[in-house]
C-alpha cells in the first residue's frame, strides 16, 4: 500500500485552484480473494468507520470499463475531484484482477477460503464490487457511481442485487449494456475472444521480457493515431504486459460478448431518475440505435447523445472535458444535498 501525491490539473472552469496539489492516494489490495487496484481522491482514505464525524456524505465511485485497469481513470478522477471543488472523495476500483500486483504480492490470495467462485468474470466483478464498498464505504455514505463501457452493465446489476445501495445518481458513459456482440466491434472481437484469445498469450509473454522503454515506444506507437494522448493512459498500458493481467481481461470480454444480450429494462425503469446514459454517435460497441431505441423506450429519461465527437475510450484524450459536463450534470442533485 503506498500514496502519491500529484499536482492538479483542473481546467479553466474547475472552481479548484490548479496549482494545488491533488490528494491522490493509491493502495493494491486483496477484495474477493483477488488482487484489486484502488485509487482514492482526496483526504478521506477510509469510509468504513460509522462513528467517524469526518465522513462525507457522499462518494463518487467510477466502475471502470475492460481493461478495468484503474491508472486508465487517474486524470479523471483528478478533474472531477477538482470540478466538485475538492468537496467529496473520488475513487476508482479496478476490476479484480485488472492490475500487475506490486512486488510481493500474487494475483490471488493464498488462503484456503474461497470468498467467490470465478471473480474474474463477469458475476464475479459484479459482486468484486459490492463487496468492495460492504468493506469499505460506510453505508450511511451516498454514492453516485460513474460507470463506463461494461461498468454500466456491472452497475446496473448492482442495483438490481443490492437495493440497500443509497445510490443518488448513476451516470452510464458509451453503455454497453446490450448485445455486445451483434454491435459491430462485437461482431469483429467475438471469435478472437471466445474461440482464439489464448493464441494472444505467448506473443504478450514474449513482449514481457523488453525493457519498460520498449514497452512504452510499443504502446506510444499502437497510440500515435491520437493527437493529445494522456500520459497516465501510456504508463497504464504498460500493465497490459503482464500475461495474468491480460489473461483475467480477455477472460472477462469474452464474458461480455455471451452474457450481455438483453437490455435489462426492468432495472432501468425501476431506477430511471436515478439514472444518466451518455452514447457515443460513432461507438462501434453500442452504435447510435441502440441509442434510439432505448430513447423511444424510456422517453422520460435522462438519455444524450454526444455531441462533441468524444471517442468510446474517452480516458484515453477526453478525461477533463468528460469530468466538466459530469460536474455540470449534477449540479442540481448536490445542491439539495
């Protein structure tokens, strides 16, 4: 478990002050017997004590998408602790097992106690996460989740198992909650993933053996398409060499493309003010009419359409413009906190 402190990189618009130092603290631990990546912005680094004055009354938790590598989201959350004027904690969780432990540390616990069968799946991670905030968030906390691609299926199943949640706000960003693999990227990944994804496994561990330096011009090159790239995406990507990690990744999407078919529209419409979709007009994983019929679907919710032209994998270029319309979002849901 370590901390790091960075400095804050909060736009014109962020009530925040830029040359202030962003608390950013960083832990590696073990939720549902796997190793689990969480990054926390702000001073509050344990929400788990009910007695405790100090808590805030609410936390903002980003479920990431696949890779659920939770160094993809360290900009945002940066951007968006500072846009809320640095008032509630922001933390990320990375998928169980999207991460390369720390020295020291395996992928699974060694304990003879199996806490969840197959936590590197797709019902796996779902319950990876309610665990997480079970021990770890004080359930006097209200929570807004920010979810992204494959974290909206996994927070809206959340909701659907744990109404207990006080869950104020839920915000799906390029959902991917329906049939992911009838969409036209689906179409194309799904033999790789369910039929060939254990071809990929000898070429990453081969490339594991290059110095961190090659890695990085490998991943700057796979990246040079983009005309800002955020740094942390690079050093990110950096985990993708690790044959574990990219093993549970590929395990997890190949999930993905056999288990999200149907829209689960009952969880939806039980929680439709609570919610906020965001769909991308060039998403090749949830393409604009799925957009149109959820639209039709559910007329009275809260359902956009990007109009700035940001990319499904926005963390990747997009993270401080994402986090200011998030910020502008709920404006009226924190006043009347």
């Amino acid at each position: 478990m370590r901390s790091v402190g960075e400095p804050a990189k909060g736009e014109a618009n962020m009530k925040s002050m830029s040359e202030e130092p962003v608390p950013l603290h960083e832990e590696f631990i073990y939720c549902c017997g796997a190793a689990t990546h969480v990054l926390k912005c702000g001073p509050w680094k344990d929400l788990s004590k009910d007695e405790s004055k100090n808590l805030p009354r609410l936390l903002f938790m980003i479920i990431p998408g696949n890779p659920g590598l939770a160094g993809y989201y360290r900009t945002f959350i940066q951007a968006l602790y500072c846009g809320l004027n640095q008032q509630y904690p922001v933390w990320v969780v990375s998928h169980a097992g999207h991460c390369k432990p720390p020295s020291g540390m395996e992928m699974i616990e060694d304990t003879d106690i199996k806490e969840l069968e197959d936590v590197f799946g797709l019902n796996g991670q779902v319950e990876h996460k309610l665990n997480f905030l079970k021990k770890n968030v004080s359930k006097d906390i209200k929570l807004v989740l920010i979810a992204h691609s494959i974290g909206c299926y996994i927070t809206l199943e959340m909701m659907k198992r744990a109404s207990e949640l006080q869950v104020l706000r839920s915000v799906l960003l390029f959902p991917t909650i329906e049939r992911m693999a009838q969409s036209p990227q689906g179409k194309l990944m799904t033999p790789l993933l369910c039929k060939l994804r254990y071809i990929l496994y000898m070429p990453v561990y081969l490339l594991s053996f290059l110095p961190e330096g090659a890695k990085a011009s490998l991943v700057r090159f796979a990246l040079r398409g983009m005309k800002t790239c955020d740094e942390s995406s690079i050093i990110t990507s950096l985990n993708l060499f690790s044959v574990d990690c990219i093993a549970n990744i590929l395990y997890m999407a190949s999930q993905e493309m056999m288990k999200v078919v149907e829209r689960d529209s009952t969880t939806i419409k039980q929680n439709l003010k609570k919610l906020i979709f965001y769909y991308g007009t060039g998403d090749s994983w949830c393409p604009q009419h799925y957009y149109d019929e959820i639209k039709m679907d559910f007329p009275d919710g809260d359902i956009r359409l990007c109009e700035k032209g940001l990319r499904h994998a926005f963390v990747l270029d997009a993270s401080k413009e994402m986090a200011a319309m998030i910020t502008d979002w709920l404006q009226d849901d924190l006043t009347k906190l």
